[in-house]
C-alpha cells in the first residue's frame, strides 16, 4: 500500500490509517487508490475480524484534495472531458461500499476534523469513537457540490432526513458534543485518549462472534429499506446461519459453564 495510506493486520484487527498529516489527510488520487485497496484487502482476508480506520495528525480527513482537484478540473476543460468527476465512482463509492458491506465490523477512530468525504467514510463505519476535539463539517454545497460517499444514505438514517436536509443545505461545522447528540458519535473521549479508546474498541470487535455481527450489519442495513415481514424474513435467515456457527455454540457453552466465551470468529 502507498504511504499516504498506512495498512497494517494483528491478531484479526485491520488498522488503515489515512497518513497524509501535511495535508490534513485530504485525498489525492494515490490516497484514494490506497484507501480503496487498504479496505477491500481487509474485507477479502479470512484472519481480518474487525477494522480501525483512523487517520494521523490533526486531521481525520478533509476530503477531496482540492489543490490536486483544481488542475484536474483545468485539463477537463483544456480536454473537453469531464473525467475528474469520475473520481466519485472510481474510488469513493468502492471506499464506501466496502466499509458498509464487509462481513466484519468497522470502527472509524476520528481524531481530527471530518469534512466531505471525510465525514462520509466516518459515516460508513458501523460505530464512531471520537475525539472531544474533533469537528464534523457537511461541506459539501459549501463548493458548489452534491452529497458523495454515502452521506445521502447514511446521514439521514442516522440523524433522520430534515436534519440531515438542514446540515447539507446550510453546510457547517459541529463539535464532537453536537455529533454525539445527534447520534452520529458513539462514544466522545479525550483527545489524548482517542487512539487507546478506539483501538480496545476494535480489539473487542476483533474478539467477538464475528459470524454474529456480519449478521447484524447486513439486517441493520436490510431493515433500512424494508417492510417489517420482509425483515423478519432476512432476520430468520440470518439468524439460521448465526445459529449454525461455532461462535454460537461456545456461546452457549461458556454461559453454561458460567465462563467467558473465547471466540474463534466462525
């Protein structure tokens, strides 16, 4: 993996860490190929059981790199082809539809400032540790564009849709407090604490019936959209293929034995 985008695996956790502090980890092209490619490696490895995705610096991310972003828009225009805007279904949505659909839980450890797509990967993870520091901002009508990287669809379920209608109209800043009474932060803790917290978090994920919490992210995202029959249906499924695990059995086990379970993640 590039630099911009650090990778790394131990014991069943994928920790990706966005490494582009002098930029206060605003994407270019290689960080997008590199965070692409970072999260569809973790969803693909058998051994990955739970993923961290956090950044350095100051910064979670800023977004769209908007220095690089400039010149690509003049060659467009010397060109007459409208190639940059391709970067939206080259690399976001695959960044985002891989951190929402893999089988494995996803934690997003937001240290600094969450913009555009920043805020939109933050988002696409399934629970939010944040710095009491940090800073959530809906940028995106703020230069003149549309909603990408999911926020259209995740923003709403989490905040519900006139708020979110109001945080995209109005683009703005708001604090981790804000976040968190929103219910877009699941847990705020110090600055200082935010890298040790958002790790055990993760850790913990990586300890768990992971054949369980794939089962919980698909019927979340499954109920969404959904009538109540057709997701008690989906839950029946899902429910058959969890019961059928080993983690279920040494589940049942250990509370039988009045121990802690030690699971295997299948």
């Amino acid at each position: 993996m590039a630099d911009s985008v650090l990778y790394e695996v131990s014991d069943g956790l994928a920790t990706i860490t966005i490494n582009r502090p002098e930029a206060m980890n605003a994407m270019n092209i290689e960080a997008k190929v590199a965070l692409r490619d970072s999260a569809r490696a973790a969803a693909a490895d058998p051994s990955v059981r739970a993923v961290l995705l956090t950044a350095s610096g100051r910064a979670f991310c800023v977004g769209q790199d908007l220095k690089e972003h400039i010149g690509l828009l003049a060659a467009d225009r010397e060109s007459g082809t409208g190639n940059t805007m391709n970067t939206v279904r080259e690399h976001y949505n695959p960044i985002v539809r891989t951190l929402t659909e893999m089988p494995k839980p996803v934690v997003a450890g937001v240290n600094g400032v969450a913009a555009g797509a920043g805020l939109g990967f933050a988002l696409a993870a399934d629970y939010r540790v944040v710095a009491d520091t940090a800073k959530f901002t809906t940028s995106f009508a703020g230069v003149a564009l549309t909603a990408d990287s999911g926020v259209s669809w995740t923003l709403p379920r989490l905040i519900g849709q006139s708020r979110a209608a109001d945080l995209l109209l109005f683009p703005r800043s708001f604090s981790a407090q804000e976040a968190y009474e929103l219910g877009i932060a699941n847990k705020v803790v110090p600055a200082d604490d935010l890298a040790e917290e958002a790790a055990a978090v993760a850790r913990a994920l990586a300890e768990g019936p992971t054949v369980a919490y794939a089962a919980l992210k698909a019927s979340l995202a499954y109920g969404a959209g959904h009538t109540l029959s057709e997701t008690l249906d989906k839950e029946d499924e899902l429910q058959t293929r969890a019961g059928a695990s080993e983690d279920h059995t040494i589940a049942v086990q250990a509370f039988i034995a009045k121990e802690k379970p030690k699971y295997l993640g299948r």
